[in-house]
C-alpha cells in the first residue's frame, strides 16, 4: 500500500470512527484487491491469489448445488469456463466461515470497448440458473428478482421446474436413499 492508499484508508476509517462507525452503528465496506483465480472448487467457491497468498473464498450471494446433487457438476464446469486459471477478478472480503473460507464476493473484470462482462460473480450465477440467491438480509435489490427470471425461464438448475430443485442446505442434511431420490428424475 502506498502512501496516498494508506492516508485514504486511514482517513476513512476516522471518519467512520466519527459518523458512529466505531459503535457498530455503521460496518464499513470492504476494498476491493485484485486477485487471481488458482481454482474452481466448486460453483460457489473459488481458490484465488491474493497479495501473494492463496485464499479459499465462499461466494456470499449465492449457493449452488453441490457436486454430488442434480446439476452440481454442470454448475461447477459453468463456472470454471468463466474462470479459468489465471484469471482476473477484484475479491472483497467479508469475513471467514465455520470452515475457514474468506466469505466474500468476486467481480469480473469488463471486457470490449463497452465494458460488458463486468459484474458481480454471484449475480451472474443466480440469473443463469446455477445458483439459488442468497441474500438473508435483502441487501442486494434485485437478487430474489434474479432468481424468480432464471426460473421462469427455465434456465439450468430450473430446467424442470422450480419443485424439483432441492437447496444445496437441505441437501446436505438428507441421507443417502432421499439424495438417491431427489437425484433421480430431470436429467441434463
């Protein structure tokens, strides 16, 4: 960090020490850093390079389904075709899990002369059908919209409908013979 990085962040902070911030009343917003991808764990989490170090990032604002259930494997090659090793994204980092992933959110770089390509990875996931929105707040304008789209028009984990997608949550407490049922059915 620079000079001139180090004074705005530092100003930054008092001026949220000063609005209340130092309360809690205000949480500040993380910067973004640029990072590199390293791996594709799975549709929703992501091995990066970060200032040197490789950090396991979770996605916040969306859960795709996991590798063993009904479009787990297609969400993940999804992704990796978006992310393939080396590529570019800005991290912003919210805080660590139960399992000691970084909690946050990657954007993709803008690619052409108009800057299209550029966005936020979770988004992107959610409004191509390989995520179900993740917003237990309602933070992001827009998210649960996201998803009620990429249903209505069937795309990818909503091929067959929206009663036959199983949350990777629930998925992960059944035991084998319901995971063996609700994986059976709509095939890709």
């Amino acid at each position: 960090m620079n000079a001139k990085q180090h004074f705005l962040v530092g100003s930054g902070l008092a001026l949220l020490a000063a609005l209340g911030g130092a309360s809690g009343a205000l949480k500040p917003v993380p910067l973004p850093e640029a990072a590199r991808v390293a791996r594709v764990v799975d549709a929703d989490t992501y091995d990066v390079v970060a200032g040197g170090q490789r950090v396991r990032v979770r996605l916040l604002g969306a859960d795709a389904p996991e590798h063993d259930q009904a479009f787990g494997a297609q969400a993940t090659d999804s992704v990796a075709t978006l992310l393939p090793v080396g590529q570019l994204v800005q991290l912003r980092r919210h805080g660590v899990d139960l399992y000691g992933r970084t909690l946050g959110s990657l954007t993709l770089p803008a690619t052409g002369a108009r800057g299209r390509g550029a966005g936020a990875l979770d988004s992107l996931l959610v409004v191509r059908g390989w995520a179900w929105a993740y917003d237990p707040a309602h933070a992001v304008a827009g998210r649960a919209a996201q998803q009620a789209l990429a249903q209505a028009a069937g795309r990818g984990l909503w091929k067959c409908g929206a009663a036959g997608a199983v949350p990777p949550k629930v998925w992960r407490g059944l035991n084998y013979q319901n995971k063996r049922r609700y994986g059976a059915g709509c095939s890709w």
